[in-house]
C-alpha cells in the first residue's frame, strides 16, 4: 500500500462556533457543486474531529443517567433537539449532519430511553436506531454456525423468546436498512444467510424486529471486516451464497478454503456445483446420503439441476467460511468427497477416477 508524503503545515483549530457556522453553510451551498462537495468534506471533517475532542469519559459509579422519549413521527431534527435540550448532545446540527452520513436518518425508532450522560454521539445513534431495551432478565442464546433461519425461529421459539411465526414473519417482512442489503432480491426467507451465529444476550419480552437487528448489526461488522472492500469479481450477496455452501459442507477449519476454491473452479469452468447441501436445503432434509429422488427436486437451491449459484444462502455462515470465500485457495480441484463416514476430513482430487474411488470408499466406511 502507498503512502503519500504530507506537507508540513502550520496547526489551526477550528472554535466550535466556527465549526457551525460553516456546517450551516454546507446546507446553503449547492452539494453539486465543486466547491460545494470541497466544503462539505472540509467543514465535516473538522467535525468529526471536534466530536472526538469532545467526548466525556464516564466513571460507571458516578455516571447520570438521562431519561427521554422520542415520541411517534419524530425527525432526526426534532430527536436532536430533544438529545440538546437533556445535554446528551453538544450541537444539534452536527447531530444531524452525523445521523445522515452515518446512514441513520430516518431509522430511529420511537420510545422510552435511559442514555448515560457522557455517552457518544455515535453510540446514542445506535441506541435509538436499535429502539429501547425492553426492561428485565436477558437470555443467553447461542446461535451455531450453519444454522439455517427456521432452526432460528425454532431456537428463539423454544427459548420463549419470539414465536415461531413471528420470527419468520419480520425477517421476511420488516424494513430493516443496512448497506449489505440493498439489491438483494426478495427470497423465500429473506435475510437467510445474514442472521449472524453468534452468542448473544437477548432480552426478555423483546420483538423479533429488535432481535433480528441485534444478528444484523453482528453481521454488519463481519461485512464491514471482511465483505465490504472485497476486489471479488462477486457481489457481496453471491459471496454470502457461497459462504453458505462452504458452512454446511465443511466441518475442518483447514479445509474451507480448500473448498472455496473448488467452486470457484466449477464455476469458471461452467460446471454444475452439485453441492449435496442446496439439494438439502430445498428438500429440508440432512442426511447422510442424498436420495436420487432428493436430487430431482425443482427448486433455485438444486445445484445438481441448475447451473451456477442457488438464489439465495443455504444457511448463515460464521466468519471463517466468509474469509474463505472471500479468499479462496489457489488450487485445481473440482471435486471433493467425505473421505470416511463420522469424519469431518475430505478427499480433494481434479481427477473423476479418483473422486468415484473416494465416494465409493465412503460408502464402504458405512459398514465399517
């Protein structure tokens, strides 16, 4: 990565008066405009650097909290003067300047909050674009690495948390706004894929939405970690897909990328994946061994019928099966087989003669 060389300059600091003063002009000048778009990053910047110069360290023992409603209907400008009026904001405009880059205008969410005095200005954006925390107990609940969204639902259900229903119901339906969906096409269940497996503390008494968000929100960091500056010739969305794949095929940790790279082989060479786990997942089944009838079945998730990737992600993928895909192994392989029944390890070969002979190992392995 190249660097560039800056030039010594004579330090200024911007009053905060200034700071607003040119921020109000932002809004008067034309964005479209050259000078317009300089003096947009230029005052903004400054800023940036004035809320961080800003922020309050808050001892736990002695932090004041602040209670406020945001009532129905209100607008980013009517929250921040609600924030300036309680002091949990220094300045209204840069409050709103910040919601709109930051992509929270128009995401926050009515309702009662307690807000620590002191807390930061992008933290209380997040707070109020989650919505409030339902008083009470928390639940701990895990959620694996491959799960698929309806073994959520039925994790969450079970847990009394959220109805079955209900869960599947707001993920299809619920207007959740983050960069890595927008685009992605309207499927059978929706945000399957971005339910990020993690082990999360769940309030009791809360809504699928705000559950749902707290797995987006997760997954927004691995997104931005890993998926967002990707150089893929693949969108965001096809590399979830294939992320997908990877998690329910491949156990070792050693082997994802491995596995990675023998579909992107398959794929430029225009074959059909065949991955027993999308003929699964349109059967809802996981055997150990895919029928033939399982395999004819008509749905965008057969590989073995349809060529290139299935519609959507087969389940929801951990970061190590989204590393993998985003950096494949360099390798030849078109095949692969489970070397030995109850064993995670696989055979990798680029020779046909040699995948049957592992396939037929394998069933051999079953009356071992």
């Amino acid at each position: 990565m190249r660097t560039k060389r800056r030039k010594k300059r004579k330090n200024f600091v911007l009053s905060k008066h200034t700071i607003i003063i040119i921020s109000a002009l932002i809004i008067i000048i034309p964005s479209f405009t050259y000078a317009g778009i300089s003096m947009y990053k230029f005052a903004f910047n400054k800023a940036k650097e004035y809320i961080s110069s800003t922020k309050n360290t808050v001892r736990p023992d002695t932090a004041e909290i602040v209670h406020i409603t945001i009532p129905s209907g209100a607008s980013t400008k009517d929250i921040a003067e609600i924030l300036y009026q309680n002091g949990l904001i220094s300045n209204k405009l840069i409050f709103r300047l910040q919601s709109k880059s930051q992509g929270y205008d128009g995401t926050y969410i009515q309702g009662e909050y307690d807000i620590v005095m002191g807390t930061g200005e992008e933290e209380i954006m997040n707070i109020i674009h989650i919505g409030p925390q339902p008083s009470g107990d928390t639940e701990k609940v895990t959620i694996p690495e491959g799960f698929t969204a309806k073994k959520i639902a039925q994790l969450l259900d079970e847990k009394g948390l959220v109805k079955y229903e209900d869960f599947i119901k707001e993920m299809n339906t619920g207007n959740f706004e983050y960069d890595f969906l927008e685009g992605i096409p309207k499927r059978e269940y929706y945000l399957e894929g971005y339910l990020f497996p993690a082990t999360y503390d769940i309030p009791k008494n809360t809504s699928a939405y705000h559950i749902i968000s707290i797995m987006l929100d997760r997954f927004d960091i691995a997104y931005s970690n890993i998926l967002k500056y990707s150089s893929s010739e693949y969108s965001s969305d096809e590399l979830v897909i294939i992320a997908s794949m990877i998690e329910a095929e491949i156990q070792l940790d050693d082997e994802r990328a491995i596995a990675a790279g023998v579909i992107y082989n398959r794929l430029k060479d225009g074959m059909k994946l065949q991955i027993d786990s999308t003929v699964q997942y349109a059967n809802n089944t996981r055997n150990e061994i895919v029928t033939y009838d399982e395999l004819e079945v008509d749905s965008p998730y057969n590989t073995y019928i349809n060529e290139g990737l299935p519609i959507g992600p087969i389940c929801n993928p951990g970061e190590a099966a989204l590393e993998a895909a985003v950096n494949p192994d360099d390798n030849d392989y078109i095949f692969y087989v489970v070397k030995e029944r109850g064993k995670g390890e696989h055979v990798f070969t680029n020779n046909y003669d040699d995948f049957l002979a592992a396939k037929e190992a394998y069933k051999n392995s079953f009356n071992n």
